[in-house]
C-alpha cells in the first residue's frame, strides 16, 4: 500500500441510535504505519468509531475508509486487511486455545500458524487449555494473538487492557509491540490506560463529544504544549505567542495549559513539561465545560 494513502479515514462519519447520535460529524485521518492511540471519555464514540471502521456498524452519515476502500461496499477486501479485536473479546469458552486457533486458520486466507502457536508458547499459554478456564488476562492474550495471526495492515483494538493487571497488561502489550515492529501493521487502539499508551504509541487522537481535539504526532504533541504555574498576583495574563487549552486557578496560584511555537521567557511564570495525561485530561476538561455550557443554552432557550 502506498504511504500516501491514509491507514483510516473518516469524513463526516456518524451513527445515529434512534435519537441518539453515538458518534456525529467525525472526521480523522490515520497515516499508515503508525501505532495510534485513541482516546477520550465513556461516549465519546470510540467503539462506535472502531466498529464502523470494521465494517461492523454501518453509518448513518458521512464516509470512512481503510486504505481507500470502503468497510460496507469493499466488505471482503477490508477483512483480509483488517484485524479487530472487541472489548468483550468474543472467544469460544467451550473451545480448546489450539481449537480457536484451528477456527481462525479456517476463516483467514492469511492466516500464520506458526506465529499464532509462537506467541502463546511464549506466553506460557497451553494449547489444551479450554478457553473458558483462563483468566481475563490469557483470554486477552489468546484473542490478541489471534488478531496478529491474521497480519493484518490495520489493527483495531477496543480497550484492550481492560480489566487486566499490570502484569497481564505488560504482556500483551509486549507481544503486541513485538509482532507490528517492523512497521507494516497500522495500529489503533482505544484506551483509558492513558500512562501505558505513552510508552508504546507515537501518535495520539483525542475524540470528545464526538469532535477529534488532537490528531497528530505524539512527540510533537508533547513537544508544543507546556504547563505554565504563576501566581495570582505576578501573573495575570498569559504570555505572548501561546495558545491557552485549560485554564485552572486558586487563591494563590494559577496554572495554564498552552500549546507553544517558541520557548516561553516570561519570567512570571515557571515552564514544566506536562505529561501525556496532563494533556488528555486538560483538553477533555474543557471540551466537557464547552459541551455543558451549550446544553445549558440550548435548556434555557427552550425554556424561554
């Protein structure tokens, strides 16, 4: 596939239920290549993102492609493209591992046995094992392996550390690592697990209310944003030449989330690199705040 064509593209998709919109006017484009995270609060519209991206879920607006083709008219070319693996983590628990594996072997044209039986030989999982008597954490990793055995060019992983310990959590994540770092496999994954998602992603998209925040790479993401500590009397007003994302005060202190293009020599504030999360939590905040304060009109007008 060429690298001019985006691993997954979305152009004003959306998903009615009923009177509910589960995701609206959602438009994001992923380079190919990449190990993409996606996040953002319960709603947002994540899973309904990822499930309509496989083909799932239909739309009931707007498009979304993967590797330019579409999930609902190209269906057979997409899956053999396309591994998903849902939060629920769909397995057979009256199956054997080595009998889901055989399953998987039957359905995928592409399917790579010998990895599939490497990975969870590595994990220490046994094949005559029943699916239903391992933990949350194997069943997580037998389903994961099967996702990978596909090789597919995209990969869509609904919260998959949900649930799971921190050693469960270690491990999958470093089978997952292992198995796309050759860079040919896409990877989006959804997640809460905001520190975990730092060390393995290098891009982030951040979905809220269903309007994508942030779609860009990670480093330069943490790069162009800085958190800014002043006092409330020697710091008034924020520096020239940044751009104010959240906004938090005291009595004594003041702190300002910013997205910067040159250093900030203000010397009324003191300059610290926040983290990944510092950054997630200060954009959902205050899209949260801008969602509130429009429901709270739109009560009011209605009201009048």
């Amino acid at each position: 596939m060429s690298e001019a064509v985006a691993a997954l593209e979305t152009i004003g998709l959306g998903k009615r239920y009923g009177r509910r919109w589960g995701l609206r006017d959602c438009s994001v484009r992923l380079p190919a290549g990449r190990i993409a995270a996606l996040v953002g609060p319960n709603g947002a519209g994540k899973s309904t993102l990822l499930r309509m991206a496989a083909g799932i879920t239909r739309p009931s607006a707007g498009e979304v492609t993967v590797f330019g083709r579409s999930p609902q008219r190209q269906t057979v070319e997409v899956l053999r493209e396309l591994g998903y693996l849902d939060q629920e983590r769909p397995l057979y628990r009256a199956f054997r591992v080595k009998e889901m594996l055989r399953f998987g072997e039957r359905l995928n044209p592409n399917w790579d046995a010998v990895a599939a039986h490497g990975y969870l030989s590595e994990l220490g999982i046994p094949g005559d094992s029943k699916v239903g008597k391992l933990s949350i954490g194997q069943q997580a990793q037998v389903a994961m392996a099967m996702c990978l055995a596909k090789r597919p060019a995209l990969l869509l992983l609904d919260e998959p550390l949900a649930a799971l310990d921190p050693v469960a959590r270690e491990g999958l994540m470093h089978l997952l690592l292992g198995s796309v770092a050759d860079g040919h496999t896409t990877v989006l994954l959804s997640s809460h697990a905001i520190a975990d998602l730092a060390t393995v992603c290098d891009y982030i998209i951040i979905l809220s209310a269903s309007r994508v925040l942030i779609a860009d790479d990670l480093d330069y993401v943490l790069a162009s944003h800085r958190l800014l500590v002043g006092s409330t009397e020697g710091a008034s007003q924020a520096p020239a030449g940044v751009v104010v994302v959240a906004r938090t005060s005291s009595e004594r202190q003041i702190e300002l989330l910013v997205r910067v293009e040159q250093p900030v020599t203000d010397p009324s504030w003191q300059v610290v690199e926040p983290t990944l999360e510092e950054i997630v939590l200060a954009y959902l905040r205050e899209q949260s705040a801008v969602t509130d304060a429009r429901v709270g009109e739109s009560v009011e007008g209605q009201q009048r």
